[in-house]
C-alpha cells in the first residue's frame, strides 16, 4: 500500500522533450502511466480478500497474516528510503519499469511459491516495487502533462496522480473479492490475470517520452535524505503521530478486515471481504474531495471526529456483533483518515523551508509506513496469547487516542 509520495522537482533541462519518433506523444504517455500506476497499485491490494483462503488452505494462525502483510510494509519503507528518488538522475520512465518489472517477478512467485514462505518474499518484492514507483509515477506525470499541455498548471496531473494511487488501492480488494467469489481457482487466476495486465503496461511504459536527462556523470549514490526541522519538533512530531495512526488504520483493513470478517461475524463471502477494504479506501479518496473547499483547521477538526467516532464504531460492531456498524465505522473512520493524512503532510510541509521539504515530507512518509507495519505486527504479537476481538478493540482505543492528541496538538500549526 502507498499513499502519494512528495514528487520531486526537476530543474526546467530535466523536462526536455523526448523526441525520438517511435516515442508516444507526451499527452497519451501520460495516460499510459497514470494506467500503469493504478494497475500497479490495484495489484498491491489484491491479496486482501484472499488471505482467509490461504489460512482456510493452509490452516496457519491469524497472527501470520500480519507478518505477511507487514512485509509488504517494509518492502514499501526500504524501497522508498534506498530507491524511491533515484528517478532523479536514473530517469522516471526506467524506474517505472523497474517498478512494474518487480511487480511481474511478485505475480509470478503468487502463481509458483504460494504457502507462507513464498507468500512473504512476494508481498516484500510488491512493497519495494510500490515503493519505486509512486515518487517516479507521480514526478513523471507532472512532467509530461507540462510538456503536453505546458499552459495548463499542474492541478490535473496532481489530481490524477492522488486518483490512481488511492483508486488503484481501493480497487484491488474490490477485484480480488470478484475473483474468489465469483470465478474459479481464486488464488492463481487474479495473479495470473494481472501478470497479463502488468506486463502489457510495461510494454506501454517502454514507448513513454522520458522526461529526465540521464547525467553524463552518474552521482554517487546517497539514500533519500531525511529531515526534521529542528526548530519545529513538536508540531512535526504531532503530524507524524497523525501519520502514524491513519496508516495503521488501513493497515488494519488491508490485513486483519477479511478475518475479522470470517472469524466474528462468521461472513463467508469473499466478495464482502474485498468490498470492506475498497469502502475505506474509497472512502478515504472521496473526503479528500468533498472536504477540499473547508479552511485547514475546520477539516482537521472533521477529520478527529470521524476518526474518532469511525474507530469507536469499530469496538462497537465488534463487541456487539453488528456487522452493520463495523461496515459504517470503517467507512467514516477510512473519511476522517484521508483528512487526518493529508492534515498532517500540510502541517509538515509549511514547517520545513521550500529547500528541505522533500526531507521533511520524506520523513512523514516514513513514519506513515511503520504506522502501516507496527501496530499490525504488534497486533500478530497480541494474537498468539489472546482473542481476536479484546485485541482488536484494545488496538482501535490506542490508535484512537493517538489520533485525536495528533490532531489536537496540529490545530494550532495547521495552515
């Protein structure tokens, strides 16, 4: 799972045309990667509805889906700290194929080396190939909208980019949901059908201009440069806190959601199970929108209250065996999530000077995805001595609280 990664910004020779003739123009090689990227990140999630059939297969313990979940975090955290921003210099169209290619190796060890073991390294490989492509994705976007429509600002490249990212993640489990409930062989046929689907995006990408001029001298390498402003330690700390929180939000969806599912509310479908996860994230995408006119402040201040009345109806549905109010509670809490996120990345970003922002926003996304891995792992920790529902009613009351002392904490910073 990626939210939008900080997009670098390049120097005017960076965007140079590619003119080469059996290149695409630049506006149809914008759709072409912003295709591309949301094929990647649908298939990111795709596993999602389909971890209660491995468990049902296999018959390993629930705390195992965290581990396997947990890698694909921290392939997501090691490929955007080691290579997330090599597209810099190495050029965005290469780590986008780079991208996707890592993507096909992970569809293809689903299809061949599928019990735990295999389901580990592939979850892992799908991590770093998301963690390339979502600042190279969006950078290049940016890039070829500019060239093809250089008198347009960047405001629809931005919202496409924000689409297909959070799009693509509320797609996948909506798409594998589709696959186990409706078509057969369910945990070979949706990696089979998207090794077809990435591989002819690859080829798409490879006729895409490029839009970054490889160095005649390659730099020494260096990982991405994290900073915190050290003047603003404690609004930063808040937002990263809020970060925190709202990934391990979805990461307690995109994980645990399918057997919370069969296990407490005894739902079989795995089409229900696909469609829980797609509500959050869709949920989370829409507020986004609906919110955007509201000043700063008055969305954060929204955005606690559906956090923290999203994560109590969570309790609530658990505790009370009501299906119907863990499905509103997800909804509402993924709303107040999307807002918190984007609150924090604000906050964040008005705290660092204009040449240290991509640190600062880096360090964000850094937080963010060990708020994604943590608490899920910690969550698999708790499972092995107790029960499924005190232990999930005890993650959403710290989660919440740590949410809402974020928020409240950010208001006065916020911009």
């Amino acid at each position: 799972m990626s939210m939008k990664a900080p997009a670098s910004h390049p120097t005017p020779a960076a965007t140079r045309p590619d003119t080469r003739p059996w290149r695409l123009r630049h506006g149809a090689g914008f759709w072409i990667i912003a295709a591309a990227f949301l094929a990647v990140m649908a298939f990111s999630t795709i596993p999602t509805p389909l971890y209660a059939l491995y468990q049902q297969r296999d018959g390993f313990p629930t705390w195992i889906v965290t581990v396997i979940f947990a890698a694909y975090a921290v392939g997501v955290i090691a490929s955007l700290f080691l290579i997330g921003h090599l597209s810099d210099w190495a050029g965005r169209r290469r780590m986008v194929l780079v991208a996707i290619v890592l993507e096909l190796v992970a569809a293809a060890l689903f299809l061949v080396w599928n019990d735990v073991s295999g389901l580990i390294v592939a979850r892992f490989l799908s991590g770093v190939g998301v963690g390339a492509l979502t600042a190279s994705a969006t950078a290049h976007l940016g890039e070829l909208r500019s060239v093809a429509r250089p008198d347009e600002g960047p405001r629809l490249a931005s919202t496409v980019s924000t689409v297909v990212n959070t799009g693509g993640l509320a797609l996948g489990p909506l798409i594998g949901g589709v696959f186990a409930q409706f078509l057969p062989a369910p945990l070979l046929l949706p990696y089979a059908v998207f090794l077809v689907i990435l591989a002819g995006a690859a080829l798409a990408v490879a006729l895409v201009p490029e839009t970054v001029e490889r160095a005649e001298e390659r730099p020494a390498y260096r990982p991405q440069r994290i900073s915190v402003p050290a003047a603003s330690r404690g609004a930063f700390s808040a937002a990263a806190a809020a970060a925190f929180a709202g990934f391990a939000v979805f990461g307690l969806f995109t994980s645990l959601a399918p057997s919370v599912l069969a296990g407490t509310f005894h739902v079989a479908s795995h089409l229900v199970a696909g469609v829980v996860p797609f509500s959050v994230f869709a949920a989370s995408a829409v507020s986004q929108i609906v919110f955007a006119p509201l000043r700063s402040r008055t969305a954060l201040i929204v955005a606690t209250a559906l956090v923290a009345v999203g994560l109590a109806g969570l309790a609530v549905g658990v505790l009370g065996d009501s299906l119907p109010v863990f499905l509103i509670a997800g909804v509402l809490a993924g709303a107040g999530v999307g807002l918190l996120f984007r609150a924090s990345i604000l906050v964040a970003g008005s705290l660092a000077a204009p040449e240290r922002r991509g640190e600062v926003l880096a360090a964000i996304f850094l937080v963010a995805y060990i708020g994604l891995a943590l608490p899920v792992l910690l969550v698999g920790v708790a499972l092995i001595l107790w029960p499924l529902v005190p232990v999930l009613v005890a993650f959403v009351a710290i989660i919440a609280v740590l949410a809402v002392v974020a928020a409240l904490r950010m208001l006065p910073t916020a911009p």
